[in-house]
C-alpha cells in the first residue's frame, strides 16, 4: 500500500514538473514580446494586408513575421482605436480567419498561441500570435 502511494506521488509530482516547464517557457517567451520591440526588430514582415473600418468598425492590419522578437512564426494583428473589448475580440476574430484560411487547402495545419497584447502608441495597439504547426486530428477550427 506504502508503495502504491509513493508511486502515485511519483507520477503527480512529474506531471506537476511537466507541466511547470511548459508554463515557465511560455511565460519566458512571452517576456521578451513587446511591441516597442516588434517595431525596432520586426521591420519586414512575409505577409501583410489592411482591413478597412468599413469591415468590422476599425482599421485592422495583419503581419507574419518569420523569427521575430525569437518567435518562429509570429501574427501580429494592429488596429487603430481603443484597447476595448469589442476591438480585442475583432483582432482575435481576424486572426482566426486568417489562420482558417492558410488551414483550408493546406496538409500542414496550423494553430496559435495567443502571447499578449501590447501598446504601440496612444491609439494604436497589438495582439501578438504565434503561429505553430500542429497534427490536423487535432485541429479544432471549425466547430460541429
């Protein structure tokens, strides 16, 4: 019984520790994000396109950017205005689209990682993204 107990500690203990290194690399990774220095270091991103007011009510710009800030693979999505709810839930709804549609016709499927939002300047804010490959069984992008 000793045994069987010790053994049980065993395995919550090391799941404990598993699972603590991931949060604590994530939580490092996270740090080093910024968006003072997404703009001295992110200077060409791969991909860009504009999103006018007239879509969802602000003006949204989307940016991949390849080994940025030490992210493989980062989504940035800025938008102009006030760091609300309604333009945080926007910016998370264009990042969503944005990964659906590089998902739909592609065998590599891709997902995300929210890391934070930020302030640019006074108006001007940003959610950070990366961007990871992930098993398409698992890919849960569109609801059932």
């Amino acid at each position: 019984m000793r045994s069987l107990i010790k053994t049980a500690l065993l395995i919550i203990v090391a799941s404990f520790l598993a699972t603590s290194c991931t949060t604590f690399k994530h939580l490092r990774k996270v740090k080093k994000v910024s968006a003072e220095r997404a703009v001295k270091e992110c200077r060409e991103p791969n991909v860009f396109h504009m999103i006018p007011p007239t879509s969802f009510g602000v003006s949204l710009r989307i940016l991949r950017h390849k080994d940025c800030m030490e992210i493989p693979d980062m989504l940035m999505v800025i938008w102009d205005g006030e760091k609300t709810e309604l333009n945080e839930t926007v910016a998370k709804v264009i990042m969503l689209m944005y990964v659906d549609s590089i998902n739909i016709n592609n065998e590599k499927q891709t997902g995300w990682v929210f890391l934070k939002s930020d302030k640019i300047q006074e108006g001007l804010y940003v959610q950070f993204y990366e961007l990871v490959e992930i098993d398409p069984e698992d890919y849960r992008g569109n609801v059932e």
